[in-house]
C-alpha cells in the first residue's frame, strides 16, 4: 500500500468468520462489494477468527478454513498488498479494545441482537458468554481503525447500529475518540436466500445443500441448483414476498451476470423456471471459475499466504495500536 493511499483515502472495514465453506451469499452480499469499493479506500479485510468461536469448532478444521479464506479474498480480487488481509487473532488489539468497550455496553442492548436471540436458539446446549458479547468484539474490530464505511449484508446491520451507538456514547464522555462507522450495503443483494428454504438467509452454517460454496464443483453447483425450492407456479417473476425462491434465484443470475432485475425478468419472459435453473447454473460456474482456478493455485504455497498474514497483521496492528493507547489514556489507564 503506497504512502499517498494511506494518507488520503478513507478507511474501510470488513470481516467473514472462517466458520464454514464461503458462500455465494456472502461473496454477493459482502465480498463483491470489497472488490468494487477497494480503490477509493484504505481497506482492512479481516479473518475474524476470534468470532468463530463462539461456535463449538474442531481446531484443525479452523484453522485450515482460516488459511482457505485468506486465500479466497485474494482469488475473489483483493490484492493482498494493496488491502490488509490478516486474521483477527493475530492482532490482539482487538480482543483488548473489546474489553474496554464491553464497559461502555448495556447487557440490555446486547440482548435484543436478533442473532443473538437466533443462535440461542439453534445453539441451544452452548449460549456462551462470547455469543452475548459478540457484537462488542464486532464494534472493537471496526472502531480500532477509525473506520468510515463497513461494507456488510443485511444480516449484520443490527451489529452495525450498536458499534454506532458505542462509538457515540464513548465519544461523548471522552472527546472525539472514535469515528463513527457508516454501513454500506446493497439493497437488492444484501441478502440471498437459501435455495432449500428460501425464507431463511443462505448461510454457511446450515445444510449443504441449502448453499452454493465458492469453490463447489460444477456438478454439484449443477445438482444444488436443480434442487433448489422455487413454487408451484410457472411464472418467473420478481416477487420476493409471494415467490422467495424464484426471486432468489433472479437475484443471483442479476448479481453475477451484471444485468438489472428488470432485465433479467424480462430476459427470462415467457421460460419456464427449468430455463431458469439452467442459465443460473451457467453463470454461477463461470463466475466462479476465475475465482476457484487462483484459489487453486495459491492454497498450495501456504508459505505465501503465512508471509501474507504476518506481514499484514504487523502493519493492521500498528494502526490499532495508535488508537488503543488513545482510549487507554482517555479511560484513565495509567501509562508507562
Ligand atoms: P459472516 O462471516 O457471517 O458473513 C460475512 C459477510 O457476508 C454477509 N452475508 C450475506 N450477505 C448476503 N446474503 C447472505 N445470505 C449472506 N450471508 C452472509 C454478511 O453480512 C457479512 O457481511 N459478524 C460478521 C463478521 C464480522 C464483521 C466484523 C463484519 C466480524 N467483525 C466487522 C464487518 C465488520 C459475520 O459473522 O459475517
């Protein structure tokens, strides 16, 4: 990253959990965007690693999804010397600055968190402390950097709300402390469904079948799809109220074919929802092909992507640095 991009660019920031296989959701609801916001910002990319324990894991498989996702952010565009590509664990500036935050948050706010309130429920047997306190972790990786815009999808604008809220309530007892976040997303894409129930988001975390993986294989992308819920009605039309599956599916042709919804509906006119299948199908293997043959290639030099994340989480660390001493110091933290 040259000099002039550090001084006159504003700062972006934006995570994905190493939690499971990367989605088409969340390559069109969040990573996509990362691609087509990266040259007007300062960009910091995060592997939010820390996040993803709030979930019961099994360590190796972490570890091997943290290494995959570092890779994917790079063969979905992101050079890695322009943008900052490091793990959240790696720059313990972040678990320091949630601790302070997690002072200046009410207990009351973290409980209306509908996800939250949702992965109680799917997590039953483990409401850990750390699914309480997520959203804090969320607003200390944001806040660190002085962060101006957080591209997201619709899931997580409830977590983006709170980090506003803190940054406000901690700059109006200390000063102008923190910048406070702007939340960037698109309305038609910041939530895909899923194509097994398409009332539900499409998440990483559910049933294989319910998502497309970025690096799933064209037969099974081909099988998924076929699959997929749509209605009992033949007409393709836009309607994501009366017809989630249909829509969903138009979404993810429109998204990644670049074409308008209205185009799509209208290129779609008078086909039946097997046409459908089949040109969603085709546009999601070639989307993905470009992305699936570099994240071939860089998966096999892991002593690139180490070098990568040491070299990125030095310098993200810097940057935290400056502003942890800061709210250390205006928090009354006796200094040395
Ligand atoms: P995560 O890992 O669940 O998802 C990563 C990004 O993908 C978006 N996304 C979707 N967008 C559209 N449709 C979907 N079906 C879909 N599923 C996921 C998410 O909204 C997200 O933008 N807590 C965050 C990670 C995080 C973070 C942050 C994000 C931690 N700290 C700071 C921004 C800023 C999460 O679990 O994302």
């Amino acid at each position: 990253m040259t000099e002039t991009k550090i001084k006159t660019k504003p700062i972006l920031f934006s995570g994905v959990q190493p939690s499971g296989a990367i989605t088409i959701g969340n390559y069109i609801g969040a990573i996509r965007n990362f691609v087509l916001l990266k040259d007007s910002y300062r960009c910091l990319f995060s592997i939010v690693d820390l996040h993803a324990l709030t979930v019961r894991r099994e360590p190796a498989l972490l570890r091997r999804r943290t290494v995959e996702l570092a890779a994917l952010y790079i063969a979905c565009g992101l050079d890695p010397e322009e943008n900052l590509i490091y793990c959240q664990s790696h720059v313990p500036e972040h678990a320091e600055l949630t601790w302070i935050l997690s002072c200046y948050t009410y207990m009351g706010e973290l409980s209306r968190m509908t996800q939250f309130k949702a992965k109680s429920e799917t997590n039953s047997d483990n409401i850990n402390a750390g699914l309480f306190t997520y959203p804090v972790l969320m607003a200390a990786d944001i806040l660190l950097y002085q962060t101006q815009i957080v591209p997201v999808g619709a899931d997580q604008k409830q977590h983006l709300e709170i980090t506003r809220d803190i940054a406000q309530r901690f700059n109006a007892l200390y000063g102008d402390v923190f910048v406070v976040p702007e939340v960037y997303m698109h309305k038609e894409t910041a939530k895909i469904m899923s194509l097994s129930d398409p009332s539900r988001k499409m998440s990483k975390s559910d049933p294989e079948e319910s998502y497309i993986s970025l690096l799933d294989s064209p037969d099974d992308i081909r099988r998924k799809l076929k699959r997929a819920v749509t209605d009992s009605d033949t007409n393709i039309a836009f309607d994501p109220e009366n017809k989630p599956g249909v829509s969903n599916l138009i979404t993810i042709y429109s998204a990644l074919s670049g074409d308008s919804v209205e185009k799509t509906v209208k290129h779609f006119n008078g086909k039946g929802y097997g046409d459908l299948k089949k040109e969603v199908t085709e546009v999601v293997i070639e989307s993905l092909k470009p992305i699936q043959d570099r994240f071939n290639e860089l998966i096999k030099d892991k002593q690139y992507i180490n070098g990568i994340l040491k070299y990125n989480a030095e310098r993200a660390g810097s940057i935290a640095q400056r502003t942890l001493r800061k709210v250390y110091k205006k928090v009354g933290l006796y200094q040395l």
